[in-house]
C-alpha cells in the first residue's frame, strides 16, 4: 500500500484553491480543515436560481445559467453533505422546485431545460428533436435516481404518498433495466448513493442493495490500462469503503487507490477522462479547470477515506 505525501496533498490544495472554482476551495476547507459550512454555502448559493434550481454550471459540462434538475440535484446533494435541514432556505427552494418540475405523466424530471442547447454544452447533453431523451433513457434513471435520494432525505417537506410512488416506479427501474452500470456508469453511481440515504424504505433499500451487489462485479472496470479512459472505475462504484459493494471489488479498490497516487498531475491535479471532442474548445476548456478542481477535491477526500493520505 502507498500513501500520498505530504507535499503531494499540499499541492494538490494550492491546485484546487487557485486554479478551481471558489466553491470546491469551500469544499476542501471544510473537509480538510473543518471550517464550517457558511463559506460553502455562500458559494453554492451563487448557483441557485430565483426559482429555487441550480444552475451556471454546477455541473460544467452544461454551463446554461437555467436551472436544471441535473444541476438541482447536484446542488441538493451537496446540501445533505452539508448537514442541512430541510426548514434551511436554500434546501426548501430546491425542494419546490423540483416538485413544480417534475411531470406528472411521464413520472420523470427532464435532465436540462429545453434552452440548454443555446449555450455551450457537452455533445451527449444536446438535443435534437428529442434525443436527449433517448439518450437518457427517457431520464427514467438520470436524473431521477439522484433527485429521490434527496427527497428521501428532505422527506419531511415532501408529500408522502406522491413520494412513495416515485419511489417505487424509481425502484422499478433500476430493477429491471437490462444493466445497471452501463454508459459510463452514472446510473449506478446514483443508486449507491440512493442506497445510503437515511429515510429510504427498509424494502426500497433491500431491493436496491440486491440489484447493486448482483451489478458491481460483472460492471465495474477492474483493467487498470482502461482507467485513464471514461468508464464506471472501481471508485466511481465505491467513493468510500463504507459503500454498498466495496468489499466485493476491495483488491480492485486498492489498486485503483495506487493508481491515482501515482497519475496525479505535476500541478497537483487529476484530469477528467472525457473531452467535448472539439465542441465549443474555449467553453472546455474553462469546464475541463473546473472538473480538475472537482475530481482532485473527490480524489483527496477518497485518499483520506481510505486511509491514503500520509498526513
């Protein structure tokens, strides 16, 4: 076993504190340094619409100012990290927003606004007469999956009847799609987190954790000459030890551990795996800055969860 050094960690601080966005810098203080959460929240709240949705590119592969429901559920994500209650103003605007959004005949949230293709975004979230749809999925998965764990959490401002059955038509799904773990692997990394979420049904979680332990072995990529490539890597599966499955790839999760130590930039940095393959080069590039800031910050913070940081 290796351990990043204290020098490497130092730098990989001063990558995300100049060159990432202010609200990882947020971020990395108050995980690193346990400053509180106000600081954080100044910056998230940057990202929050009047109507209660994230966006500005929250999540940088689409950088609408609109609010989104992919974005919102970023955002409610990180409020729950955050500790907050769902009476705090931030988290009962997101709530409401993503109860006005949703539609009520097809039972899901669209991931982007229509609008998104007005400004620049990654190829695979533009849409062309309906084929973001078809991408997703009809978004039965991505990004519902994401947006119930948050509404499980926040459930005491929800309506319980409405939830129950978003939840099981969610639960649904993730049953019975043909793989769980396919295109890149966001749908499963959803449902790990789903599984984890205080307030989810004793029967939703069973069903959930059933469907990611049957997953986790045949999806995840164990071939370490892959990981530099976009795919559903054993951290994506399991960000911290304590996650559904991690003890179902451990030897993979060490290697991969090992790996990261040694693929970190001379700048202190991890680089994304994917590109927008020569769309809108000036708008990737300021994305490509703001994901080094995001997956160094989420690469330290499993380094720390795994006891790899030499500190």
């Amino acid at each position: 076993m290796i351990k990043q050094s204290p020098e490497a960690f130092d730098r990989a601080c001063a990558f995300i504190e100049t060159h990432g966005r202010p609200l990882e810098g947020a971020l990395l203080a108050h995980r690193f340094r346990e400053e509180p959460i106000d600081r954080v929240l100044e910056e998230l709240s940057a990202y929050q619409n009047v109507d209660g949705g994230f966006g500005y590119a929250l999540e940088p592969d689409l950088r609408t100012p609109e609010s989104s429901a992919l974005a919102t559920g970023i955002g409610l994500r990180m409020l729950r990290e955050l500790g907050c209650e769902a009476e705090h103003p931030m988290v009962a605007d997101a709530i409401e927003y993503i109860l006005r959004s949703h539609d009520p005949m097809t039972g899901v949230w669209r991931a982007v606004p229509e609008g998104a293709n007005e400004f620049p975004h990654a190829p695979w979230w533009h849409d062309e007469e309906g084929s973001l749809a078809e991408t997703f999925g009809d978004f039965a998965i991505i990004p519902r999956v994401s947006i119930l764990a948050s509404l499980y959490h926040y459930r005491s401002i929800v309506p319980a009847d409405w939830l129950a059955e978003v939840g099981e038509r969610t639960i649904d799904c993730l049953e019975t799609i043909d793989v769980l773990g396919s295109g890149g692997g966001s749908d499963l990394e959803y449902a790990v987190d789903l599984v984890s979420v205080e307030g989810l049904p004793d029967p939703f979680r069973e069903r959930l954790e059933a469907r990611i332990l049957r997953s986790i072995p045949d999806v995840v990529v164990q071939d370490p000459d892959r990981w530099n490539e976009y795919c559903l890597t054993p951290l994506r599966a399991a960000p911290s030890p304590d996650c559904v499955g991690a003890g179902l790839i451990d030897e993979a999760l060490q290697e991969h551990l090992d790996f990261l130590i040694e693929a970190q930039s001379e700048e202190g940095a991890w680089d994304p795996t994917w590109t927008w393959h020569g769309a809108y080069p000036e708008s990737w590039e300021e994305a490509r800055r703001d994901w080094q800031g995001i997956l160094t910050l989420d690469t330290l913070t499993s380094l720390r969860d795994f006891g790899r940081l030499a500190l």
